[in-house]
C-alpha cells in the first residue's frame, strides 16, 4: 500500500542540518570521538584483514609503489566525510580476496588426496576497480527512477539487518 503523504505532517526546516559544536553538551563530544575512534579501529582492521588474504603468497601478487597507499587515501577521505557529517566508506574492492582470486588464472592440483586450486597467473589491474567505482558512481543516477519504486520498509529491512 502507498502512503498518503498529504496526511503527514510537514516541517519548515531544511531537509539537512548539522549541529553547530558550540550548542552541543560536552558530553556528547567525547561520546563522538569514543564511537568514532572504535569505527576507525574496525575500518583499519577490515581493510588490513582484506589486504593481508588478498596478499598471500600463494596468490603470487607483485604489488607497485603506490598498492599500499590505499589505506592512507580511505582514512583521509573517510576524516572528510565525517566533518560533513556523511557517512564512512570503506576501500575494501582493490584488496578483496574475491578480487585478486577473480583476474588470476588457477589450475586444480591434487594434494594429500585433495583437489586444490593453485595460482599459476595473477593479473594485476586498477581498470576494474575504476569501472567498480563508477558503476557506483552512475547508480546515484537511479535515485530518482529506480529506487523510488523499492519500498522503504526494503531499506530498513536491508539496512537493519
């Protein structure tokens, strides 16, 4: 069922607001910083976790000068993000074990009665994860067409859990 958004009631402030800081309690400061600092904590620790599988040896991976600045670049996009008040994100794609497992070719070798996949090849490449990086991009362009027909109980359901 469609909500009849005239019986709603409306409000006269924009749509978007940020708390100035000189109106907050003290209180809340440090409960933002102590939240923020565990966040931070669990976005370094993911992304060391993601890089270190991606960067087995097994994988036979030859990394170029700049592989590792990834973290640097998320940590400082994420300390803008969070003076706007928007929401983290997270530079998992590049390091993802799933990733580096995609672009390399295996070959099935029989170990201790075992099959197992080995890496003969590694193909190492930024193009997909640029084009992962504007196929997110262009799905802003969806806001309006797409996403507007899913409905938001979905979001909370998705989000939620």
């Amino acid at each position: 069922h469609l909500v009849d958004l005239e019986s709603l009631p409306e409000s006269n402030q924009d749509s978007w607001t940020v708390a100035k800081m000189g109106e907050v309690p003290v209180w809340t400061v440090f409960a933002a910083m102590g939240l923020g600092f565990i966040l931070s904590l669990l976005v370094a620790i993911d992304q060391n976790i993601s890089a270190a599988m991606a960067n087995a040896p097994e994988n036979h991976l030859r990394k170029g000068g700049a592989y590792h600045w990834d973290l640097l670049m998320v940590a400082i996009i994420n300390v803008l993000l969070s003076l706007f008040g928007m929401p983290w994100m997270n530079g998992g794609i590049p390091h993802s074990p799933l990733h580096a497992r995609a672009l390399a070719d295996v070959e099935l070798v029989r170990e201790g009665g075992h099959l197992v996949q080995r890496v003969v090849h590694a193909r190492e490449t930024r193009v997909a994860v640029v084009c992962c990086h504007v196929a997110i991009g262009l799905s802003v362009l969806l806001v309006d067409n797409v996403l507007d027909l899913i409905p938001e109980s979905v979001y909370y359901g998705v989000f939620l859990f």
